[in-house]
C-alpha cells in the first residue's frame, strides 16, 4: 500500500483542532486522528465537527477502548469515525466486540499494543481476533517515567521490525518518535505514519506547535509520499 500521512490531534480545544487539521490537509496529510485528549474535552462533538469540516477525508477516533466495545465503536462511527481504536490490553471479548462493530458500520478497526508484556505477540493476537491495522506503541507516562531513573526511554523502533514480520496487516509506530525516525517508517515495512506529540504538537502543553507547521508538514509528508508502494505483508528489506 502506499504510505498514509496520519496527524494527531492531540489537543483541548475543537477550534485549534478544526484550524490545525486544516493546516495538516493543505500541506498533504492523509488521515486525521481525533486524539485522545480531544475526545475527551469535547466527545462525540469533536468527531462531529472534523466530519463536517473534512466530508471525505478518514477520521481515527483514538478512543483506546477498553470494554463496552461495541457500544464506543459504534457511536464513534455513527459521529462519523472511519477507525476507532482498541486496546490489546482489554479482554478478548471487548476486542471481539469493536471488530463487530466495525463490520456492523463500515469502520476499521485498529489495534494497541500499548503497555503488553510481549509486544510482538500482542500484535498477532489483535490481528488474529480481526484488527484490521496494528499500532505499536510505546506511552508517553512510560517513556517518561523510564527517563525519570536515568533509564534509556524506551521507543517503538526497536520492535518495529519484528511486529511487521509476525503481522500480515499495516503497522503504525507511535510513541516519541523523532521526526527523522516517523519518516523513517516505511522502510521497516510500516507504511501508516502516524505525525503527533511531540512532533507537530508540544507533548506537554497539548498545543499547536510554534514555528512554520504548515511548510513542515510539506515537506515530510513529499518524503513519505515519495517512497512509493511499501510492501507491509512481505517486507524482507531488512
């Protein structure tokens, strides 16, 4: 597939969210996530909102399920979600439900990987019980809390290429990445981008970014774009 340019709007307020999304389509970006952060200041109206501002363009609610699965995938996709999110962490049977759900409405199911014992093993599970893309992800009170102890942070780099072997759908890395290293993706194999804290939003005051975004945003989404067809089911490049 070719590579997707995702930005994650990781924010407070659905105006500065509105005005950043647009920023992001101008400059090439391919899907919009209605980050965590923004789901929960403004709830199924920030989903709205993006959906009436963006009519045709993905949307990825990062809802980071963990039970009453059906029930938040449906509503995210009734709002007009194209992908929710669900963690490997919750039971089976909370995982189970959103894959329904995502047939039921026509929406993508996305799988966490976030906070597993074993990540690699915790991506062929989701993929086994239906998940149409897996994320891998490191957390952000993790990264921190390891650097706190004078550890080195963790990153989802350096398991990126053993989830895209065990997989045989799209993989995201998501988790403090630098930009060098999100644009670097395609090339193990993941060829979902996903362009957030703290690359395009500052991690700690969840607010826009200060500099030229906009022109940043070209130029690496043209970088990514540039790799062409990514062979995430067979990549044996490395």
């Amino acid at each position: 597939m070719l590579p997707i340019v995702q930005i994650s709007l990781d924010l407070t307020n659905i105006d500065e969210a509105l005005e950043t999304a647009a920023l992001a389509m101008r400059a090439g970006v391919d899907w919009l996530e209605a980050g965590t952060p923004l789901i929960l200041a403004e709830g199924l109206n920030g989903v709205k909102q993006l959906r009436k501002a963006f009519p045709n363009t993905p949307i990825v609610a990062d809802l980071k399920t963990m039970d009453g699965g059906y029930l938040e995938a449906e509503m995210m996709a009734k709002a007009g979600a194209t992908h929710v999110v669900v963690m490997a962490r919750a039971h089976e049977e909370t995982i189970k439900c959103v894959v329904k759900a995502g047939h039921d409405f026509g929406i993508k199911v996305m799988g966490d990987n976030l906070g597993c014992p074993d990540m690699v093993e915790a991506a062929k599970w989701l993929e086994d019980l239906g998940c149409d893309y897996v994320i891998h992800h490191i957390g952000y009170d993790e990264r921190r809390g390891i650097a706190a102890q004078g550890k080195r942070m963790p990153s989802p780099m350096d398991q990126l290429r053993e989830v895209v072997r065990a997989v045989n759908v799209p993989v995201q890395a998501v988790g403090g990445l630098t930009l060098e290293q999100a644009v670097r993706c395609p090339e193990y194999g993941a060829p979902l981008v996903v362009l957030g804290a703290p690359l395009t939003i500052d991690a700690d005051a969840f607010k826009t970014a200060d500099g030229n975004l906009e022109e940043s945003l070209r130029l690496i989404c043209a970088k990514i774009h540039a790799y062409g067809d990514v062979d995430y089911k067979r990549n044996l490049n490395f």
